[in-house]
C-alpha cells in the first residue's frame, strides 16, 4: 500500500470518509489535477504547482482542505489562523460536504495558481 493510501485508510470515521470524498472532489475537479505525498501529506498539484492539501487539526481532528498561496483568496470561510501563507476550510464530517464553497474555493485557487 501506497503512504498516501495509508494516510487515508489509518484514519478513524468519520474523518476517514470525509477526506476520501475531498480526495475524490479535488482529483475530479480538473484533469490536470495530479495526486502527490509530500511534507508526509497528500497535495494536490495542477502541474508543477501546489494547489491544495488535506489535513486534520491536530487539536480537534477535524478535516481540513488546505489552500496553498490562500492568503491571495479572499472567501469568509477561509481561515488563516497563525498561517502567513495557507488559508484552511474546515470541513465537519458529520454533514454534507460544501460542494459548492469547495467547488468556488478550488476555482479562485485554480485561477490564482495561473497567474503566478
């Protein structure tokens, strides 16, 4: 098993579920978009460049979709806590996941990571 499967499969529910089906929505956003373990955290890529990146708080364990360069995003549910550079989603696992503020956040990332 590959290390970013085991990153998936070793997490407990509901989390588990929930960052398999971000997984599954960030890959079918765009085609282009490639799949990458780096810093022991799956990225996500749309060619040489970070776009996003899935983790979990480590206080609450909550989910989280992790935009690179988010601080150039301007969204209200975007978090920059103590970050200078990333802006974070936070994703609750026991609801439906925010198709469409993903979708709208993955289009301003996609459309930023163009411009740089």
């Amino acid at each position: 098993m590959r290390e970013i499967d085991r990153y998936f499969m070793e997490k407990p529910e509901p989390a588990r579920s929930c960052l398999l089906a971000l997984r599954h929505l960030v890959l079918s956003f765009d085609p282009q978009i490639r799949e990458d373990w780096q810093y022991k955290m799956p990225f996500y890529k749309l060619g040489p460049k970070r776009l996003c990146y899935l983790w979990e708080e480590k206080k609450t364990g909550t989910p989280y979709l992790g935009i690179v360069d988010g601080y150039l995003l301007e969204h209200p549910l975007l978090l920059a806590e103590k970050r200078s550079r990333m802006k974070i989603l936070l994703i609750n696992p026991a609801e439906d996941l925010p198709l469409e503020t993903i979708h709208e956040i993955l289009e301003k990332a996609r459309a930023n990571l163009r411009l740089r």
